[in-house]
C-alpha cells in the first residue's frame, strides 16, 4: 500500500552505501516522508539492522555496485517489491589515501570502479524503470572534492570530477524522459571517511576547521535534507546542476 504523506508520498527509492553513514540517515529520512526503500551495501549485517529498523517500508539487498548482475537484481527488486522506482542515489563511495607516488594503478582502480563505474551502471540500469515509472530523480553523490583539489586522494578528486560530468551527461540524455539528474557536493560529513581524512590533515598539521566559515562539520541528517529535496518533486526544475553542501569551505578562504 503507498504512504500517502510526506514528501516522498508514494515514491520508491534505490540507496546505495545505505549500511551507514549518510546512505543510512538518507534512507530512514526517506522512509519517513512516505517512500519505500531499497537499501543497498555490501555490509550485509549493518544494511540489514537499518532496513529492519525502518520496518515494513524498507528492505535490503547486497549490491556490489561494480557489478551489472547485482544492479539489475536490485532494480529488479524495487520493482517487483513495491511496483516502481521513482529515485536512484548513488551514494556509495570509497576514498584511498596516498601521495600520487605511493598509489598503484590497483588502488587507483578500485576508487574509479566503486566511485565512478558504479555511478555509470546505476544510471544506466535503473534510468528504464525510473522512466516508466513516469520519471523521477537520479542523485549522483560526488564531494567538495569534485569542484576543488586535494592532495593525498588523486584517485578520489578524480572519481568526483567525473561524476560531475556524468551527472551532466545523464541529464541532457535523460531529461526527455522525466528524469532529473544532479550531484551532490558534500564537504566534511560526520562519517568514519570524513574523520579519517580530518584526522590525516592534521597529522600534517593542518587544521581543517580553520578555512571553514560555519567552523563546524555537518551531520549526516543535514545531508539527508538535501538529498530528500533533489529527490522530491519539490526540486522539479532542477537538472544537471550540482549542490553544495560544505559549511562554506569551497567559498574560498
């Protein structure tokens, strides 16, 4: 039966990375305003316990997201689960951190394949069901890190650029068919990978904190109010754009 209230009324969302972190706080906001979810990981234990949590309106599924067979099994699922899919965040994402010098090209691969080729083959694999759901929202999770540089994480700015580019690609291709396509740009997020870049940058000795005009970091449900609103119809003339959220850090020192 479909929620018939909040924001997300009646829609079906596809989440991956959902097992924590802001791919978890996007999914239980989801559910929250109405929508049936898909969580998707390959942490099985911690995916499970936050679908489970939601309730009635959420189930989990391992999704490899380099993997076409594992994409398609999920899209299947949403469909034959709840009838639909209406929105695609691409959330999932690794970071590797090294100088240019000491990353290998297998490093380097495995960031591209999670980051980038996964972002490819969820649009490409649940555009047809979003479509003849009628339309809907594609998300594309990038970073701060794909509007500026940073050093030690070559392979991640890359994969973040990339999926800027994508994103706007994906728009133009898709728009005829009712789909809205944009990225997400969040800067440092209260996530184990955030932290672990904070602390790296300050083992350096470097402070973070002190290009940061809001001096804070944000929190993984100020992300979710983001992407509730690129998925929600509320974001109905927005296409191929990116959205910033960084507490100012990209505004400039």
């Amino acid at each position: 039966m479909e929620r018939d209230s909040g924001r997300l009324a009646g829609k079906v969302a596809l989440i991956t990375g959902a097992a924590k972190g802001q791919g978890a706080a996007h999914a239980r906001r989801f559910a929250a305003e109405g929508a049936r979810v898909v969580l998707a990981d390959v942490l099985d234990g911690e995916g499970g316990n936050v679908a489970e949590a939601i309730g009635a309106d959420a189930v989990y599924t391992r999704l490899d997201v380099r993997s076409e067979t594992d994409w398609t099994a999920a899209v299947r699922l949403a469909t034959d689960r709840f009838g639909r899919l209406d929105v695609l965040v691409n959330n999932a994402g690794v970071n590797h951190f090294a100088s240019i010098a000491d990353t290998t090209t297998a490093d380097f691969m495995r960031v591209v394949e999670i980051n980038l080729l996964g972002c490819f083959l969820g649009i490409r694999t649940a555009a047809p069901a979003i479509g003849a759901a009628g339309g809907g929202s594609i998300v594309n999770v990038s970073s701060m890190n794909g509007l500026v540089g940073a050093a030690y994480t070559s392979a991640y700015v890359a994969t973040k650029f990339a999926i800027r580019g994508l994103t706007k690609a994906a728009a133009i291709e898709l728009g005829p068919q009712g789909i809205r396509v944009n990225s997400m740009h969040p800067g440092a997020v209260d996530t184990d990978m955030a932290r672990d870049g904070l602390d790296m940058a300050r083992q350096s000795g470097l402070d973070p904190m002190a290009k940061l005009p809001l001096g804070r970091i944000g929190t993984v449900e100020e992300a979710a109010g983001l992407a509730l609103f690129l998925a929600s119809d509320e974001s109905s003339y927005s296409t191929g754009s990116e959205f910033v959220f960084d507490g100012g850090w990209t505004a400039g020192a």
